[in-house]
C-alpha cells in the first residue's frame, strides 16, 4: 500500500504544483489557481540583468576590434577579455535564475515558466549565446506565459538568442541574394527543432522535405548587425513558394514563416505534443485523463495557456496524496534551500546544481532536459544527492550559529511548514535516530517524502 | 559523428570536392588502407590499429532513417526501430545471460542498460565517511523500493571506487569504467557517452572542433587501456554515435544530420585490424536521398557478432537483444 505522504492541500500545492515552502514566510502563500491571475515574481536581480541587445552589442565590438588588431598580442588582449567578459555575463545570469527560483513567492507561476523554458531550451555549451543563455526565459517566456502558444512560438523564433543557438542568423537560401553572390547555404537546425521539438513532436508525421521547406520559409530571420534585435533580412530570404504538410506558402518575405508558425501553432498535434508533456511533467504517469481534459481546454480556447492551466489545477488527479513524480535536481536542490531559508553564494549553488546534473542552461541540447524519473533516480544520483544535501546541512548549521539559532528549533520549524503533522513515520524515527544535528537535516531531505512529489 | 571525417575515405574520388573547406587531405590522415586514413586527432587509436587492436566499420547505421538526435539516440540504445522502446538492448542481453553485470558510469541510467535487470550506477563524488548517516539512510529507504535498490547499489559500487578522483573529466570517468571492470566480482560492461559531435558549423578539420572531441576520445580510450592493466586482452571497446552526417559540407561550413556512419572498434580481444567497409560511393546518385552516406550496413549486425564472438551469446539470444531484425545477419570475424 502507497503511503499518502501529501495529504495537505498546502504541501501539494509547495510540492507538486510549486518549489518547495519557505520557512521564513510569513503570509499566507497564494495558491497555484490564484498565482495564474497575480502579475509575476521578478527577482531584482533578473529585472537588472542587461538585455540580449546590449551583451551583443559588446561582443559583436569586441569581436570588431579583434578583427582589426594589428598585433598577436593585441589580438591575445582581446581574446582573453572577451572570454572573461562572457564567464563573468554568464556567471551574473545563472546567479539571477537562482534567486528567482530561491526567492519567488509564486512557485507555480515559475514552474511553468521554467517548462515552456525546458520546452524552447537554450544550452550555454554554444558559445555565442552563452552571455544571453536566460534571456530568452526572461525576454520572451515570462511575457508569454500566461497568454497563448502562437505569440509564444513566434516571439521565441524570432528571438535572437534562438536564432544564434540553433544558427538560422546566417541560413541563406540558395537561390537569394546573398546565396547567389557568396559561398553560404541553408542550415535547416532550427526548422528541424521547430517541426521536432517546438510544435508537432516527432511523431507529427512531417518529413524531410517539410523540414527543408520550413528552412527556406525563415530564412532570412537574422538579427541587426546594428540594433542586435530580430531582423528579417530579405537578401538572405529564399525567394518563392514552398509546401510544408501539403499547403502551399506563396506569401512574400518574412509573412511566409509567420505564416507556418500560425499553422504549426493552431495544429491539433501540437496542442496534443505539448499537452502531454505538460501533465506528464506534474503528474507524471497515469495522467492521460487530465492530459485529455487538458487538450479539450487549449482546442476550446485555441491555444490560450491559463484555461489549460486551471483544467490541469482542477483536476481530480491533481490533489491525490500518493507520489506522482520524482523531483528533479533543479526541484530538490531548490525545495531544500527553501524549506532552510538560506541563501549559499553564487559560486556554491551553481557547484551543487552542476553536481547534482542540472546545472541551469546547460541541458546540452536543444530538447532541454529529459523530463523522466527514470533520468534522475538511480545509484549514482542519490549520492550526489547525498553529498549536497550534506553540504548545505553544513551551510545551514554555520549561518544558524552566526545567528544564534537552535539547530532544534529549526528542524521542528521545518517540518511544520512542509508536513505539519503529517511528516511520514520513517522519517521520524531516522531523524529520532541520527545522533547529530547535521545528520537530522540530511535525513529529512533525503526521505522519501521529501524527494518525491 | 561526422564519420565521414572520423575514418577518411580519402580514396573516394568525391571526397574533396564534397567538403572543400573541412575535408582532409591524404597528407593529413594516418593512413590505415590504401583508401582509408584515420583523423591525425584519434593518435592512440592509430597506435592500436597498427598493433593489430582497432578496427572500423564504416557506411553503417541504425534501422532509423529520420534525422533527430533524440530518436536516433534512442533507437541506437534500445536497438529496435521504435524510439519509444523504454527497454536497452545491453539490458536485455544481461537478463538473457549469466554473470554478465553492467555499470553506467553517469549521474543517471542511460536507456542502453534500463530494463528488467539491475544495473549499477557511479559519478564522481567526494563523500567522506559518512557511515552513520549511510546506516540510517538505508533504514529509511526501505519504505520506498526504488530508492531503497539505488541505495544499496550506490554503496555496493562505491566499495569498489576507495581512491576514486573527482575529475569529472572524460579520461577520468574512462579511467574509473576500467578500474570497475578490473575489480573482482565487480562489473564486466560499462557504458559511457560523450557529447559535442552536433558540428553544424565551423566543424573544423585537422585542428577544429571536431578534433577536439576526437582528442578528447582518444585520451580517454588510452586513460581506459592504462587502468584496465592486463583486462586489456580480454576487453571490446565499441564506439557508436546514432547517425552520421551531410556527405556535403554545409553553407556554414559544418555538417547536417546524415545517415551513414563509421563504428569504431578497440580492444586487446581483438584478433585483428582492418577496416570493413561495403563502400557505397559519395557520387551525387550513390548518396542517400542525394546527400548522405548510404548505409550497407546495420549496426545491429556488428553489435550481434560482438556479442557472439566476444560474449558468447547463441543465435537465439542475439535474435531476442534486438527483436525483428533475423534478416540482419550477425558479421562474421568482427572480433
């Protein structure tokens, strides 16, 4: 028999449905359902983060200056401040994402904004979106989240962070301007990841032809040399019509993609792609009834977000007490620091979510990061689980003798503000039975309640 | 992996013309036949090849002919053509044989060895005695069966890796799957993944990044061979990637997701070196879909005449690995 380890409408609505309680809060959290209709969280520091536009601009001097350096060691000079610069930019935007994700009192809210992030992922190991690794989340996700899919798709392909990762900035078609003059082609990556990832899903029944289709219709979605923003460069774009899932495109310049996007954007096997990854990713298996409910709402609503978010909020299955899901290492790490309400440096959260196999923006690939348990529970995990969750207990027990705190008075705070009285029973008794305060810390993050969800 | 650029087929009189700014030449390549020569970056695997301890098999692919990475991977590990098959084809000859156990050296279970039979798992950590808390964390985990067998696996494991370094890097993850493999009792399979081949431009060619991979590779096969120690003899390395790509250089001087590949073989079990090769032709009509290598063979057959030459697994058992596919003939003398 499965325990019901979350029998409290508050810890599923922390757990399932948010990023883990906040010992230090003290006002009553908004629910998820009540989180879709409050305006967002945005940490300061993500608010102070520069724009896209700036970074490229910095770069793309930099870059310049290289170009017309004289000398080896003037051309070394720069190199290497354009290496610093990008760890540093990098650096500052992982550092901003932790504390949005430490400190947001609207964990549902971010939990989807991260999805659709997961879902258009950008990976850092590209190096020339590296200094702009979140500023598609930022830029594009967090304005769209909450309305619907066809604004959302356009705006991440047209934003030039994507662009840059999945090099359509410089797709020329053969028979445009530009290809005609110069020694440059298609690249059909981004086209590929549209059909693949974005909308239809591999199973969308598309073909080759369509992908190389689709990479003609947008090519020439680049950014400004100048303004370092979305730009339709026309002397890149591949003249004529093209014919992508059996429907001719004739329309002239950059209408011709937009056109497609609408298409792919409004196909029922996208609405079904994304559904399904959306209620897999909450209620992981078993939720085909509320991923059904969930479909019916985004066909209704024609791809609005916040009805299909209230279906899944509404769900019978959603509130049931029994585990649905593993948490991922991006969701344990940050539901630990959060129920201990402390804030590690910078450098120590991005080492831990680097061992931990999460290190943010860094998925390696344009899928993001798989989104099974099977992908996070195994031997080899749980002791890097293990050794993190040691690491901060050291944290924790030197910031609450700074501050002179019983480490007694804080486990019981804990505890009531996760499970109240509902803390599983094995749990106690490893807790009754560590004989350090360190080890009561680790047991409790390491139970099994704690690591499900 | 842009095999293309892996095992150079440098006889091919289309070759050069196909990749004018990343090809390599014939003065470029440690020369393996007279129409094959080796990327200078892979110089350890040269050294085995001469030994008579690497062999290649080029023009080879999986049975799946769309081109994404995820499914391609996929279908790579599962060895089926359905890249939603949950079940590893490594798995599902572990639960066929006997005394065969497998360990991932990766922070989770790559799908190649998910299925009915357990399977071990090591990433680096730095865990000090921790005997107390590994006491009561087991007691706990026994309320939750998974977590409970990943426990004890972790522990059971990390026996076996006392000294082990914290590198995370590829030649010290490689150099840790040997000493796993050469503990007693311990694991006799390993698998491992390195990432970065998805060269869509600026691939490079003798320097690059694909050569930096290549080295990266090449480290971490002599890194494996030094901490196998005497193992060597009785070890089969296989490298496989999950498609090769665009015969032709792209217009951002890359490659694009192709079709035919080359698998790479090292070992001291190996009886010989050679490269195996039914060459298609890079012609304009010998490509696939006019674009890529054409693949004659599939690496199923490879993987079945590695697991009968070298592990001893009967036709019937090979047949059960990788379901559907009697028509693909285990090759002969792989080993």
């Amino acid at each position: 028999m499965e325990s019901a380890w979350y029998q409290s409408r508050q810890t599923v609505n922390q757990q399932r449905f948010g990023l883990g309680a906040r010992t230090d809060s003290t006002t009553q959290v908004a629910e998820p359902l009540q989180q879709l209709k409050l305006p967002q969280f945005v940490h300061s520091s993500v608010a102070h983060l520069p724009s896209s536009a700036a970074v490229l601009a910095v770069f793309f001097e930099l870059t310049e200056k290289r170009k017309r350096a004289t000398s080896d060691s003037e051309k070394r000079a720069i190199s290497k401040s354009i290496n610093q610069q990008m760890q540093g930019h990098f650096r500052n935007l992982i550092h901003a994402r932790n504390l949005q994700t430490l400190y947001t009192p609207y964990g549902f809210q971010e939990r989807v904004v991260q999805f659709w992030s997961n879902h258009f992922a950008i990976s850092a190991d590209v190096r020339r979106v590296k200094p702009i690794a979140s500023s598609l989340e930022n830029e594009v996700i967090r304005a769209h989240w909450d309305r619907d899919f066809l604004s959302m798709l356009l705006a991440v392909n047209q934003h030039p962070a994507m662009l840059l990762y999945l090099d359509n900035h410089q797709s020329t078609g053969p028979s445009s301007k530009a290809g005609k003059k110069r020694n440059k082609g298609l690249n059909e990556n981004l086209a590929r990841e549209i059909l693949e990832l974005h909308t239809l899903g591999v199973n969308g029944g598309y073909t080759q032809e369509d992908v190389l289709a689709l990479a003609k219709a947008i090519t020439g979605w680049s950014l400004s040399n100048k303004t370092f923003d979305f730009q339709f460069k026309e002397q890149l774009h591949e003249p004529g019509g093209v014919n992508i899932l059996g429907k001719e495109y004739t329309q002239p310049g950059l209408i011709q993609g937009e056109t497609v996007l609408f298409d792919l954007a409004n196909n029922a096997d996208t609405a079904k792609h994304i559904v399904d990854k959306l209620a897999y990713h909450f209620l992981g298996a078993n939720s085909e009834e509320a991923s059904q409910a969930m479909l019916a709402a985004w066909l209704e609503s024609e791809g609005s977000l916040l009805p299909v978010y209230q279906v899944l909020l509404n769900h019978p299955s959603a509130y049931e007490p029994f585990k649905r899901r593993f948490r991922s290492p991006n969701e344990w790490f940050f539901a630990v620091l959060r129920s201990a309400a402390i804030e590690p440096s910078a450098k120590q959260m991005q080492g831990m979510l680097r061992q931990l196999g999460q290190e943010p923006f860094m998925a390696l690939s344009p899928a993001g990061w798989p989104d099974s348990d099977a992908d996070f529970n195994s031997p080899s995990a749980l002791t890097q689980r293990w050794q993190v969750a040691n690491q901060v207990a050291q944290i924790l027990i030197n910031s609450l003798k700074k501050n002179d705190v019983s480490t007694s008075e804080k486990l019981t705070a804990m505890i009531e503000m996760l499970y109240g009285s509902n803390l599983d029973q094995h749990t106690q008794v490893a807790i009754a039975n560590a004989s350090d305060p360190l080890s009561k810390f680790v047991v409790l993050w390491m139970s099994p309640q704690f690591q499900y969800r | 992996m842009d095999g293309l650029n892996v095992v150079v087929p440098h006889g091919d009189k289309d070759y050069s013309g196909l990749r004018p700014n990343i090809g390599l030449s014939l003065a470029e390549v440690n020369q393996l036949d007279e129409f094959f020569g080796l990327h200078p970056a892979l110089q350890h695997a040269h050294k085995l090849y001469t030994e008579g301890q690497a062999s290649f098999v080029h023009a080879c692919a999986t049975g799946y002919r769309e081109r994404s990475h995820f499914d391609g991977q996929k279908v790579l590990e599962n060895g089926t053509l359905d890249p939603m098959a949950m079940e590893g084809w490594l798995n599902r000859y572990l639960s066929l044989s006997q005394h065969n156990q497998a360990i991932a050296i990766d922070s989770g279970i790559p799908l190649i060895v998910r299925g009915q039979q357990g399977v071990s798992s090591w990433y680096p950590h730095k865990l000090r005695a921790k005997q107390k808390q590994a006491e009561l964390l087991r007691e706990l985990f026994q309320s939750d069966a998974e977590l409970g067998e990943n426990f004890d696996s972790a522990m059971a494991v990390d026996a076996m890796a006392s000294s082990s370094s914290q590198s995370k890097h590829f030649n010290n993850l490689m150099s840790q799957a040997g000493k796993f493999l050469s503990t007693p009792k311990g694991p006799n399979v390993a698998v491992l993944e390195l990432s970065g081949f998805d060269t869509h431009s600026g691939q490079g060619s003798v320097q690059g990044r694909l050569a930096s991979k290549l080295r990266q590779l090449d480290k971490g096969l002599l890194a494996l061979q030094q901490s196998l120690g005497e193992r060597w003899s009785e070890t089969i390395v296989i490298a496989a990637s999950e498609f090769g790509r665009t015969a032709k250089e792209n217009g951002t001087k890359g490659t694009d997701h192709g079709t035919g590949n080359a698998l790479l073989l090292f070992g001291g079990a190996l009886n010989q070196s050679k490269v195996t090769a039914n060459w298609p032709g890079l012609s304009k009509e010998s490509l696939y879909q006019e674009r890529d290598l054409a693949a004659t063979m599939d690496i199923r057959s490879i993987l079945k005449g590695v697991l009968i030459e070298h592990m001893g697994a009967t036709q019937p058992q090979v047949e059960a690995v990788f379901p559907d596919s009697v028509d693909l003939k285990p090759l002969a003398g792989v080993v």
